[in-house]
C-alpha cells in the first residue's frame, strides 16, 4: 500500500466511548468513521452502535452522502447482559475494520466478489 493511499485509508477517523450518558440498557459507545479512497471515488465507512429498539451494530460505507454497502450484527446475548461498553467498542471495531478490508481486497481485486 503507499503512503498516499494509508493517509486516505486513515483520514477523517474518529472513534471512542462515551461514558458520560449512561443507558438503562447498553452502555453507550459512540461510532467509527474512516474515509477510503477506492478507485477514484472517496468512500466513507461508518459504524454505530444502535440501541434500543434495534440492539445491533450498523456500518454503512457511502459514496457522495448516498449508502452503497450496509451491513449490521445483532449483540451476543452475553454483551445484553454484561453491559460491558468496552466488549460492545470491541465488536464496532471488528465490523467496522472488516468491512474497510473487504473494500481493500476489491481494491486489489476489481474482478472479485
């Protein structure tokens, strides 16, 4: 990878837990945002944490404010009833660093699915 291409890959990043506004049922965590250059076009690669009602994990990846990939995982039943912020911040990163690797590999890969 070049370094022209780690800057973009790395741009714009933002990420941490918020312990400041407690929640009655899942800690809160804020989100990730990173920006990926991908042939010509600047991707953005968000995740969040989406309490209650959806108790899950979203990351979307937008081109030009529109969504062209989305993807979400439900908690594991054990992080509902540990309330453990920094398992939840684990997982976030885990989505969040998969999706921008699959973005990486169709970089490489144009051809592949």
């Amino acid at each position: 990878m070049h370094s022209k291409d780690l800057q973009a890959e790395t741009s714009g990043r933002e990420s941490g837990v918020d312990r400041s506004i407690p929640s009655a049922t899942v800690p809160t965590v804020m989100g990730l945002n990173d920006n990926l250059d991908f042939m010509g076009r600047q991707l953005h690669v968000q995740t969040e944490n989406m309490k209650s009602p959806a108790m899950c994990i979203l990351t979307q990846v937008f081109s030009n404010g529109r969504v062209v990939f989305s993807t979400k995982s439900e908690y594991p039943p054990d992080v509902l009833e540990s309330q453990d912020s920094s398992r939840i911040e684990g997982l976030m990163r885990d989505q969040h660093y998969r999706v921008m690797n699959k973005i990486r590999e169709q970089k490489k890969n144009p051809g592949s699915s």
